[in-house]
C-alpha cells in the first residue's frame, strides 16, 4: 500500500490536531498537579513532550491555553452524560437515574477529573471567561434536568413542586457531594452519596418507583 507522504496538507492538518489535543491533555494533569497557579508554558512542554514552537502556534497566551482546557472539560463532561442516556427514550425516570450514575462514575469521579473541575471553578471567581465551562447554573445541564422533571411532575399530586426547583436541589447536593470527595476521597462512598440524592429524590417525586427501589 502506497503511504501518504509526511508533508501533505492531510498529514499536517492531522499533526497539527494531535499536537493542540497534546498540550490540553499535559495542561490538565498540570493543573490537577499544581493548580492553575502552578500552570507554565515549560511544565506543559515537558508533559506533553513537544518543543515550545508547539505552544506558540497553537496559542497566544497562558490564558487561552487554560480555556482551552476548561472547554474541552465541559465537552467530554456533557459527551460523558449523553452516552449514559443515548439509549433511554421516553422514560424519564430511567433517564434521571443514568445520569445521576453517569454523575459518580469513576471516569469523572476521579481525583483528577474533580480537581481540575474545581481549579476551574476558582479561577472562575477572577476571570469570568472560565465561568460557562464550570458554572453551577449551566444552562445545558439545567435544562437537562428541568425537561425530565417537566415530565415527572406530570403525575404528582403537590402541584407546588416545580421542576426549577428540584433541578436547583438536585445539583446542590451532586455539588455538594462532589465537594466532599474533593475534600475527603479516601473515606469517600460513591454508592452512599447516590443513595442520598435517590431519598431526596425519592421524597419530591413519591410517584416514581424506581427511584424508591434504590434508597
């Protein structure tokens, strides 16, 4: 089979994507290393293996590489969450439940998934160009869950229960909890922390069976 030569546009395009997912990569585990104070250009270079040529072609400063990073968390975040419920149509109560798993498995659950979620947040506070990849009233994620408690909410006889409101509950406590793993990883129980929210859950939405199941 003929080989496609190193230097054709399709071959440096191709580099050129794999070299700029390199340098987020190595930016994340230096920020779950150092904190986002700890971030250099050399510390990144040196995970990443790649000459500094490589920062100034794909970015103009710290700060863009750093939002770059906030921004690819969010997305593999939100992919995470969807591959949960790509397969739940029209069951809310089942969509609720494999988000809520999706939420406190290992593959964000993890001491560096957490902690560059929370490096972010911080700066967050001091730079509002980080606050859409690590905001607590995410509009996607709240909207998400509002839709689901939309249709719950359907059959409850305490009509002043509204879906805003159980969203606003819910993530106070996945936050919360999240919090806590941050704080205490080692004495952390994820299964515990789940059964938290399902009796909270459980409470507001008397009606839905499965959630009664899992307390």
């Amino acid at each position: 089979m003929k080989q496609v030569p190193d230097n054709t546009p399709q071959k440096r395009s191709l580099s050129k994507a794999r070299n700029r997912q390199l340098l987020i990569d190595a930016t994340f585990e230096v920020v779950a290393e150092y904190g986002i104070a700890g971030v250099s250009f050399s510390r990144v270079l040196e995970r990443a293996k790649l000459s500094r040529g490589m920062i100034n072609l794909h970015f103009e400063s710290k700060e863009q590489l750093l939002l770059a990073a906030a921004k690819k968390m969010a997305e593999n975040y939100f992919s995470h969450l969807q591959e949960y419920i790509k397969d739940i149509k029209n069951d809310p109560e089942s969509q609720l439940i494999a988000l809520l798993a999706a939420d406190f498995d290992t593959a964000i659950l993890n001491s560096r998934e957490i902690g560059v979620w929370f490096a972010f947040r911080g700066e967050a506070r001091y730079n509002a160009k980080f606050k859409p990849y690590s905001d607590t009233r995410d509009q996607h994620l709240m909207q998400l869950y509002d839709d689901i408690f939309v249709q719950l909410l359907v059959t409850s006889e305490d009509k002043s229960i509204r879906p805003g409101d159980l969203t606003s509950g819910l993530l106070a406590l996945t936050e919360g909890l999240w919090s806590d793993y941050f704080m205490h990883g080692d004495d952390f129980n994820a299964n515990r922390a789940k059964r938290v929210i399902y009796l909270y859950l459980s409470k507001m939405l008397p009606q839905c069976r499965q959630l009664a199941t899992l307390v």
